[in-house]
C-alpha cells in the first residue's frame, strides 16, 4: 500500500531528511523545513508497505509560482508509481496552496487550473 503525507511532525520531517540526504540534496537539508515551511511551502514523504519510498518538495517562488524540487524515490520503490503519486500530490498540493504555476527543477514550467477548488 502507498501512503503520500506533508511531513508535518519530527518524526515526518526525520523521514524526509533521511530522503533528501540520500539524495544529496545539499545544505538545505541541515535546516528543514526551511524553504518547503508551511504555509507556502511542502515537504511530501511516501511510504510504500511501511517502508520510506521517496519524496518531494515545494518552495514559494514569486507571484503565483511555486518550486517543485528534490523528487526522489529509492532504488527498490521505483515502478511501483510512487513518483508519478509523488508529483501529483505536489500538483495538488500547489493548487490547494493557490498557486498558478510549478517551476519544476527540470526547468518545465507547469500551469495549474485556474478552476475553483
């Protein structure tokens, strides 16, 4: 079973600093939350059958734009479609957090319906 959270708790933001620095993901990682603090921004953590799967990150950018950046999932969780759940929860995170646009690390550039919520 695949479980997709916002690392909120201690606990939630250890398994996310356990994610990142397998990563790599630099100095940020001493400091979390950081840049991925609520209310603008998300840490998302993924669990597949109890075991730390992979992650997410979203950071305020300017003017209706958001960063989503850090989409890691380990070797052993990969095609079991936890990236693709990864990045939709990041999608709808972004829309329920009002932004219009996701600035993907890759340079992509993703507009969000405008649609209410």
């Amino acid at each position: 079973m695949l479980r997709v959270y916002s690392a909120r708790t201690a606990e939630e933001l250890e398994h996310a600093r356990i994610l990142l620095l397998e990563l790599a993901a630099g100095d940020d990682v001493a400091e979390l939350p950081g840049a991925f603090a609520p209310p603008g921004g998300r840490l998302i953590v993924a669990e597949r059958d109890g075991r730390l799967a992979g992650c997410v990150a979203l950071a305020p950018l300017d003017d209706g734009w958001c960063a989503m950046s850090r989409l890691y999932v380990r070797d052993g969780e990969r095609h079991h479609g936890v990236g693709r759940r990864l990045a939709a929860s990041a999608f709808h995170e972004a829309c329920v957090l009002g932004y219009r646009v996701v600035r993907c690390s890759s340079g992509a550039e993703v507009a969000l319906s405008t649609r209410d919520k």
